[in-house]
C-alpha cells in the first residue's frame, strides 16, 4: 500500500470528462456556425468529426504531421464529407473549439474528492498530450491545479505519451524512481502501454469495460476505486 510515493494521471478520458465536454463544445459550434445548413444534424456531424480527430490525432502522435495540421485538417476534412471544403470556416471551426472546450468543466465522478485524499498522502502529476494552451486553462476552470505538484504536456516534455521517453522525461524532471511512480489512464495504447514499456506500474481506468490485448498493473472501472489501490 505504501510502495508509491508519486501518482501520474492522464487529464482527458481520466480526470475530465472529454467526450461529454467535447459534445457540448461541438454542439455549441453546430449552432454558431448554422451548421444543419448544410450538415443533416448533429449526430452525422458528430460521429463524422470524432472519426477525423482520432485519425488525425493518431497521425500527431506518430509524428507524421504537425499539430497545426492536425488543428485544422479534423475539421476540414469534417465539413468536407458534407460538400463544404470552406478553409476559413474550418480555421473558424477550429478556433472556436480550442477557445470553448476549454471552459467546459465536467470530471469524472469522484475526481475532485479522490484527488483531495491522495495529495495529502502522494505528490500528484498530470502528463497530457492535449494542447498547452487548452490544458492547463482545463485545469484552472475546473479546480483541480491546487492537487497538482506539476504539470506536463507532451509539448514542453518534448515526447509524446506512448513514447517511454515522455514518461522518464518526465520522472527525471521531479527525481522519481519507476518502482515508486504509478500511471493513471484510460488509454490502454498511450497511457498504460507506454508507462508498461517504461517500467512503471499503471492503473487502467475502463468505465466501459473495454477488451483489451494488455493486462495492466491495476483495472478500475471508477475513480473510487483507486483507494483500494494506493
């Protein structure tokens, strides 16, 4: 129970509830932009968009595109399987995004009140891929960064998350060893793989029960869960 001394959390998918926040952002742009003039409704257009970003996000991952590509290409391509290839409304599309997702707040259930309990016993991080620029104003509207000791973005540490070099970065910069550092995520490929290949210990949050090709250290399916762990 006491082996731990420093907990790594993933923030989107883990912390904030990202496809619930990204929704509504989606929605509110739907509207802003008269979107149904064109799209059938919200849901075509949804789905249309969550298969670009994660096409897209995947290549950003890899390093085969840069991130203002990726920025502007899951909205482009989005409105472009619709018969609209408008390039200013896409950068619109995309300024709106990074701009409003940011001040959607909503956590997981148990975030605020797990997160309270661990700092007084482990010093907390955040490792994200997510931008700097949206991430940490997450953080700030949503009332978390108090629990936090520090925060990475895969942008400042210089390495993306599945890379083991994001995480021993990352380890490095605050003087943790791998035996006394746990990962926190629900990306079985990106959190919990990378933090594998690493040497570090992972608790895998699935709330959906996902199947997967991986056994981690731990499985949780919510927040509440992590106090019979640490």
């Amino acid at each position: 129970m006491d082996a731990y001394k420093h907990v790594f959390f993933d923030l989107d998918r883990t912390l904030w509830d990202f496809e619930e926040n990204s929704k509504e952002t989606l929605n509110d742009m739907f509207v802003q932009y008269d979107l149904q003039d064109f799209i059938p409704n919200f849901e075509s257009f949804l789905s249309t968009y969550r298969n670009h970003n994660v096409y897209f996000w995947d290549k950003y991952r890899s390093g085969e595109i840069p991130k203002s590509e990726l920025r502007i290409n899951r909205f482009l391509f989005t409105i472009s399987d619709f018969g609209n290839n408008d390039q200013n409304l896409a950068q619109k599309m995309d300024k709106f995004y990074i701009t409003h997702s940011s001040e959607k707040t909503q956590l997981f259930p148990g975030a605020i009140e797990k997160l309270s309990t661990l700092c007084k016993k482990y010093k907390l991080y955040i490792i994200t891929n997510g931008f700097k620029e949206v991430q940490y104003k997450k953080i700030r509207n949503c009332n978390i960064e108090q629990y936090f000791t520090k925060i990475f973005t895969s942008e400042e540490v210089g390495y993306q998350k599945p890379n083991k070099k994001a995480f021993e970065a990352v380890l490095s910069s605050v003087n943790a060893s791998k035996s006394k550092s746990i990962m926190i995520g629900d990306d079985i490929d990106v959190d919990i793989k990378g933090a594998a290949n690493a040497g570090i210990d992972q608790i895998f949050f699935n709330p959906e029960s996902k199947v997967v090709n991986l056994k981690p250290t731990h499985e949780i399916k919510n927040l509440r869960e992590i106090l019979s762990i640490l």
